[in-house]
C-alpha cells in the first residue's frame, strides 16, 4: 500500500442469525441469567461485526471465522467480567487505523493475558477493535488450541503475516518476549526480558504507531513450578510450563493498562532498531511498575 492511499473500511458484514425467537423470550423473562446471556450474545455479535468492517481486508483469510469467534468472545467475555474482573485504562489512547499493541506476557498455562487483552478491544474499545494475536507457529499447529485461536483472529507469528493485517487497517497484538517469557521463575515476575526486533522491522516498514500495553495480575494467575524440557519435546511445543493450578487459572484481579502511542521513523538500520526496541520496552516496563504501584491486593 503507497503511503497516502486511503482504502475505504469494508462494509460491515451481515449480522449473525441467532436472533432470539419467542420461546427463548419467554423463557428469559422468567430466567434472568439466561436474559443476560442472550443480551451477551447479541452484544459481542454486534461488536464483532463493526471490528470487523474496520479492516479494509477479510480475517477470514488467515482463518478467523466470524460465529465461531462471536462464541469464543462470550466465553472469554465471562473471564473477562466475572472471573478475572478485569479493570481496563486508557484504551481512549487506541489510534484510529492500524495499531501495533506491545504488550508483557506472564501466563504461563495457557494465553490468558493475550486473551483477556483482545477482549478488551472488543468489549472496551470504542470503536470495538478485533485484536489479532500473533502466536508461535507450534503453538498454533496444536489440535484444539491452535484451531480455536485462528477461529478468533490469531496468527502465526510471523513478519509477512503481521504487515498484511497492518496494511488492511488491523489492530495486532505481540509478545516480544515470545516464548521465553513463559519459563521466567516467579521471583522475576514483572521484569521484562530481551525483546526479539521483528516488531520493530514491521513497524518502520508500515509507519505505525505502536502502543505499549501493561498486564497486572497474570504473573500470579499461574505461578511457574517447573518448565522440564523432556515435557515439552514431547507434546511438541516451545515449552511446557507446570503450575500448581494446570490448567485452570487463579482468579487473580487483571489490570489492564493502554500506554501513549509511539511513532517511529527512518530507515531500519541496525542501530536504529535496537535504539527504538529499547525505548519501547523501557516504556513498557515503566507503564508495568505504575500498575504494580497501583494495586492494592493480587484478588481485589
């Protein structure tokens, strides 16, 4: 895409069926869960369908299916809402257009961080945003998680991958810690590590602000016991984290922080890069302390 060319959002796509019928009114005039649940629904359909038509090119292409997705939303919604009870800041300083979140990862198990963040920009975010994750390519190829993550709008990790959603206007989502982050012992928690410099690449290549983004609350969520090589060569993936709780998280209080947009310019030069990779990971970190700062307990 030339720098200039303006491409007109995508018209949105057409509302899923699953209105509602009037035996499902009735039953929850008389059941006020399920009235709330149905409210849900409709919710993250309507959401999902104008994040949707922001991008100037289908998600479908890389695999994210639209009522698969608006499904999964629900589920990560009630984590969102109810289990972690996630307080979301500063989501307003999202740009308009292409966005890079950075963001610190702390799960360990399974992506809740990641998952809870995409939820924010879905649920928090005015105009709604479809965050795309950009994962491991061996974590993607698992069976079940791998599928579920492609259906809700994540992506191999890749340079090639990232600038393509960039240059349809998506919002994306990167760990530049990547997979190390996943065996940092719990006396680090909050500190970040190197961060690798393909972000970096991507961002110059597309001129687009990044935005630095602080997770409180998954450091504790699953604290890190073990990550024992053998495990993990034998499912088959970058690491294989053992904590007390496995698979389940603890109901820790996220707290999820929206930093100020950074702009870069200039050529990739080497020097350059590391420069500006240093600078967003120091924001990253000082956004980081301020949450931890903030917090009055893990739970609450």
């Amino acid at each position: 895409m030339l720098p200039g060319t303006h491409i007109a959002p995508r018209p949105a796509p057409q509302p899923l069926p699953g209105k509602p019928g009037r035996r499902e009114e009735r039953r929850a005039r008389r059941l006020p869960g399920l009235r709330r649940f149905l409210a849900s629904r409709e919710e993250v359909r309507s959401r999902l369908a104008e994040a949707c038509a922001l991008e100037s090119r289908p998600p479908e292409r890389f695999g994210f299916a639209l009522d698969t997705a608006a499904r999964l939303f629900q589920v990560t919604g009630f984590f969102y809402r109810s289990y972690f009870r996630v307080e979301c800041h500063g989501i307003e300083n999202l740009p308009s257009g292409p966005v890079l979140l950075v963001a610190n990862h702390g799960s360990h198990s399974l992506s809740w961080d990641g998952a809870m963040i995409v939820t924010a920009c879905l649920l928090e975010g005015g105009p709604p945003r479809l965050a795309h994750g950009m994962a491991e390519h061996r974590l993607m190829e698992l069976p079940v998680l791998g599928a579920a993550a492609r259906r809700i709008g994540a992506v191999d990790g890749t340079r090639s991958a990232c600038t393509s959603l960039l240059h349809a206007r998506a919002t994306v989502l990167t760990f530049p810690e990547g997979v190390r982050a996943l065996g940092k012992p719990f006396r680090e928690r909050y500190r970040l590590g190197s961060f690798g410099h393909g972000f970096m690449h991507v961002a110059l290549a597309t001129r687009t602000p990044i935005v630095p983004v602080a997770v409180i609350g998954a450091e504790e969520e699953a604290p890190l016991i073990a990550n024992p090589r053998w495990l993990a060569r034998l499912l088959h993936t970058p690491t294989a984290p053992l904590t007390p709780t496995l698979f389940v998280p603890v109901p820790v209080k996220y707290r999820i922080y929206f930093g100020t947009p950074l702009r870069f310019g200039g050529p990739a030069s080497p020097r350059l890069v590391a420069r500006n990779v240093d600078g967003v990971r120091t924001a990253l970190q000082g956004l980081i302390w301020q949450g931890v700062a903030a917090r009055r307990h893990v739970f609450w």
